[in-house]
C-alpha cells in the first residue's frame, strides 16, 4: 500500500487512467506543490499535456495546520462552516486569511506559469492530480472554480484517499479515481517512503519538461 514516492505513485495511478491515454480533448492539471511530481508521471503516460491548477489552505489562526477553508485559481473560496462555527474564525479573521492566501496564490502563479498564456481548458476533459486527499476541502475549491471554465468533463485523480472523502467527492465530479483507499487512513504521508517537500524549482523544472508543441497549444492557448 506505500509508495515508494510520488513518481511511482503518478505511475500506479496512470494504469487506473487508461481510457483517457492518447486523446486530443484531455488534459492533465498538477496541484502545487506535491500534486504536480504525480501529476507529470500521470501526463507522460497518457502522452497528454500537463499544466497547473494552484489552492491555497486557509488556516486557523494560531492553528495553521488545521484548514477552515481554501482558495483556488480564479478567486474560488470555500469554508468550512463546521470548523468556522466550533473555533469561531471570525469574519475579520477569514478576511485576513483570504487575503494573505490569495498573494501567495497569486505569487505561485506568475512564478510557475511565467510567460505561458492562462490557462484554458473550455471544451476538454480536465484530469486533477494530487498527490493524496484528507478532508477534500481544497479539491472542493478547485471543482468549483475550473466549473466555471468550462471543460468538457472533469475527473479528479489520486495516489490515495479515505473511504468518507472518497464518496463524498465522487458525486461532484464526473470521474473519481483513486489508486488506494486505506483504512485506516491517517495522512496522505503515511502512505510514501518518500513524501519530502517538493520545491518551487521543482515544479518549474517538470512543467518545462512537460511543454512540448503539443502541450503548449492544447493546455495554454488563448
């Protein structure tokens, strides 16, 4: 059930993808950071093009690690009221939050696409790769926000994930593929050998890889 690493994880998942390999309408979309290393293994195998969809947790304050919400691209915001309600997350508080996120967000995506035009994928069948769901809170944000562009179909694809997340999400979306469903789950780090920190270089390194002719005009064009 463990991963070596994210590549062997992008590699196990891509064999869950097959029926989508080789076709002109899809393309393969790598949450930062962790989820594009699984992401460009995913698109490699399907030989279609790999670009990014960027979210951004938003943390309790004084508990950062526990997420009360989650933005996306394209100003997605998603809170979870249960979290807000028990913890009393103030307006203010969500406020200041949001707007830090969003610079970061906004910071990651001039850096990771560069000179790229923005992303579109109206009329295709988007694939969202991570490299592991918990909650799902911040694919819920994605979901939302690549809704609004349009695409044909839209599947969310994972190395692993809950039983409760996985059926809670696999309503919203028009495909759910996951690689692993453990029980029980405590961490998508517990399920890699390998689950260190990938860097911005990192991400910036396999999207140039990835940026063939092929790729550039299906993913990026205007």
């Amino acid at each position: 059930m463990i991963f070596t690493n994210r590549q062997e994880a992008g590699r196990v998942l891509a064999e869950r993808l097959g029926k989508y390999a080789n076709r002109e309408d899809v393309v393969v979309l790598g949450v930062p950071r962790g989820g594009v290393p699984v992401a460009f293994e995913v698109a490699s195998a399907l030989g279609v093009p790999l670009d990014i969809f960027v979210l951004r947790k938003l943390g309790v304050p004084g508990h950062e690690e526990l997420a009360f919400g989650a933005i996306g691209s394209g100003g997605a915001r998603v809170l979870n009221t249960d979290v807000v309600n028990k913890l009393g997350v103030s307006e203010q508080e969500i406020a200041v939050a949001t707007k830090e996120e969003a610079r970061e967000l906004e910071r990651r995506e001039r850096l990771y696409r560069g000179n790229r035009p923005p992303l579109n994928v109206e009329g295709f069948t988007v694939i969202l790769v991570d490299d592991g769901i918990a909650t799902g809170a911040s694919l819920r944000v994605a979901i939302q926000a690549l809704r609004k562009l349009k695409p044909a179909a839209l599947v969310v694809a994972t190395p692993v994930a809950p039983r409760t997340t996985y059926h809670s999400l696999r309503p919203e979306v028009d495909d759910l593929v996951c690689a692993r469903i453990p029980d029980p789950f405590y961490g998508v780090g517990q399920f890699y050998e390998d689950f260190s920190q990938v860097s911005d270089e990192e991400v910036i390194a396999l999207l140039e890889r990835a940026q063939g002719p092929r790729a550039a005009s299906k993913a990026s064009a205007a």
